[in-house]
C-alpha cells in the first residue's frame, strides 16, 4: 500500500477569500514580515501583531471551506493507507472541509500560547497583549500560536517520517519560497515517491515534481484526488 503527503499552502485557501501572501495584493504586500512574522517584531509592538492577527482571525470567519478542501478530506477518508496532510496554512478550514489527519506545520490562528507558562489555548476572537493569561494569570505574555521567521516549525519529525515511507507527495496551492516546506519534495524524490504539484502557476521548485497540473485549486485538487479516491495508489 502507498503512503501519501499532501503539503498544502495558501492558495488552497485563496478561492475561500484568505489572502495568499506573495500574490500582488497578498499579506506580504500590505504588512512587513519584520513587523508582523518575526519574534522581534512582536517584541517591538505587541499591538501591532496582535491587529494583524485578530483581522486574519475576523476574516476566517467568513470563509467557510471550498472544493479542494473538500476533496483532499474525502480523499482521506476512502484511502486505504498511511495520509497526512502538512499544511502550511494556519486557517482551520481543512478541519472544517473533515480531514483528520493535519499537520499544521506554521501553527494555529485559532490557538494562543501564553510566552510566559506555554501554555496553549483556543481562541476565536480578538487578544490583547494586555490579557492575562487564562493558565498563570500573568497579563502581556499571549502570543498567537502562530510559528514566526526565525522560529522552528511544528511536526517536523512527524512530517519527516510520513515523507519517507510516501509513494505519493502532492503539493498544492504553495509558491515554494518557504524552507523547510519547499524542501519537501526533494525528501520525497529521494524516498522514491511520486511527487506531483498542483497550483495556480509553476513554483519556484517547480522543476522538482515529476508531474504539474495547474490552475485554480479548487478544479485541480478534486480533479488529480477524484482519479485516485479508493483506488490505494
Ligand atoms: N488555486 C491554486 N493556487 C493558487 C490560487 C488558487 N486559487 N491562488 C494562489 N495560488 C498559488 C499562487 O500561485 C502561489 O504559488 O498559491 C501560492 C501561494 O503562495 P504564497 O502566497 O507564497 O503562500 P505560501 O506558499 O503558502 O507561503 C508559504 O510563507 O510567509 C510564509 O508562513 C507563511 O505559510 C506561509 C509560507
């Protein structure tokens, strides 16, 4: 039987109306990632990050799940062998879609971690730097659960293991731009797995897929999945 990974990004969420981040409207045009994405920028102006996470949290909840979300849970669900799903995104709308098993490697917008006890807690409103900690009771150390530039990400041993026993590693709705993500394919090249990509344009490691079906995700992932729902290849 074939294990699969699936890595997905933020173009799998893009036609659910989260901005993507290097399109040219995308986060990273509107917010510097120093400012935002970076522990030093939360060190800097607490306040700030906090914005620009409660608005990514408000957006989330107008999305709602769209088609590639739906098809890549389905796919789950008739597979009969190893699957996960590592995704890049930190929307929870491949839970919502019912995939079960995912790997959110850049973490959580739902989930806040307290700096000082770490401890982790759900959260599906705003949070003020300010607010004391639900766990030590100490105030201005809540931090969204959210992996930054220059912090490990989540799961990797997880990740590295499921990519090492894959026959099948798709990539979808991802630019390649970001490391260790974008070096997924290599693993999986070198672990004799099938490695096809499915997104809006070719990526920036594009040329590492043995195969690429482009266009918008929610027509190509339910496409290249519907082909291979329960078939175990
Ligand atoms: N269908 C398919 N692909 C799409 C769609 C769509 N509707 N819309 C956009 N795309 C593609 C774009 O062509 C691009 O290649 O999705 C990709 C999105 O790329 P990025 O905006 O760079 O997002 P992502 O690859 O997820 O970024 C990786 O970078 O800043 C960090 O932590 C952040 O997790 C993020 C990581």
């Amino acid at each position: 039987m074939t294990g699969v990974v699936v890595l997905t990004g933020a173009g799998v969420s893009a036609e659910s109306g989260l901005a993507t981040f290097r399109a040219a409207d995308g986060l990273w045009e509107k917010h510097r990632i120093e400012d935002v994405a970076t522990p030093e920028g939360f060190a800097r102006d607490a306040g700030l990050v906090h914005s620009f996470y409660n608005a990514r949290r408000a957006a989330l909840k107008k999305a709602r799940p769209n088609r590639a979300h739906l098809a890549l849970a389905e796919f789950e669900r008739e597979h009969r062998g190893d699957f996960l799903l590592v995704t890049q995104n930190i929307d929870d709308l491949h839970e919502r879609a019912g995939s079960g098993n995912v790997a959110h490697m850049h973490g959580e917008l739902l989930k806040m971690r307290c700096g000082k006890c770490e401890k982790v807690f759900p959260i599906d409103c705003g949070i003020d730097a300010r607010e004391k900690c639900p766990g030590c009771d100490v105030a201005g150390y809540l931090r969204p659960d959210v992996v930054w530039f220059g912090e490990m990400p989540y799961h990797l041993p997880r990740i590295e293991r499921a990519i090492a026993n894959c026959a099948l590693f798709v990539s979808a709705g991802t630019s390649g731009n970001v490391y260790p993500a974008a070096g997924f394919v290599g693993a999986a090249k070198s672990a004799g797995a099938k490695c096809v990509e499915l997104n809006l344009e070719r990526s920036a490691n594009g040329g590492w897929f043995d195969e690429g079906r482009y266009g918008l995700a929610s027509e190509v992932v339910p496409e290249f999945f519907a082909a291979r729902a329960g078939t175990g290849a």
